[in-house]
C-alpha cells in the first residue's frame, strides 16, 4: 500500500509537458508534476526522463479520489538537508570566530590608539 512519506520504486510509463506518470511497485499510478523533478526550473521533462526509466519517488500526496503526487527531488530532501545545515553551521562558525578575531585585533588597536594619545 502507498503511504505519503514512503519512497517507493517506478517506471516511467508518460510523459506530458506537465510532468511524468509513473507506474510503483503496486501497479498504481502517480504523477511527477514537472517543478517535483528537480530543486531547479525545468523546461523539458524529455531532458531529465524517458519512458521505461526506473526512478524512485516520494509520495507527497494521494488524493480523495485516489490520485498520488509524487516527488523526484525529494527522494533525499532529508538527507540534502541536514548536510547543507551542516555546512551552513560549519561556515557560520568560521565567519564568527573570523569576526571574533577581527574585532579583537580592532579593539586591541583602538586601546592602542587611545592610550597613546593618553600619554601625550
């Protein structure tokens, strides 16, 4: 049974310009709208499937009526995540102790300055 969140393997069985229908494991059908494909614009949905590709897809969405949305590119959006917050973290403490060490040298130099004019 298709369960929103799970992944699942399929086939591409049509494509349209809106997007591509996929055929899972269990014989149902899903939809990959075109701007569920990839994290940037695609154009041509010919340029990233074709029929009889095998792809895996998350399933965002399965309708009253039965109809199941599905997502190419967020097969590892949790995986894509946490890897960019984890170098989002990295770069922020570099950027902090790069300031932190700025401000310093600043603050030593306006000490400096100060008491040197202090002296006279």
């Amino acid at each position: 049974m298709v369960e929103i969140d799970s992944i699942v393997e399929g086939k591409v069985v049509g494509i349209t310009r809106f997007g591509a229908f996929v055929e899972l494991e269990d014989g149902k059908r899903g939809l990959v709208h075109i701007s569920e494909i990839a994290h940037h614009f695609v154009k041509d949905v010919n340029d990233y499937l074709k029929i009889n590709d095998r792809v895996k897809v998350k399933v965002i969405g399965i309708s009253p009526d039965g109809k199941i949305d599905l997502s190419i590119k967020r097969v590892n959006e949790d995986k894509e995540y946490l890897e960019k917050l984890e170098r989002s973290r990295a770069s922020f403490e570099q950027k902090m102790s790069r300031f932190l060490k700025q401000s310093q040298e600043k603050l030593s130099d306006l000490k400096k300055h100060r008491d040197g004019k202090k002296k006279r």
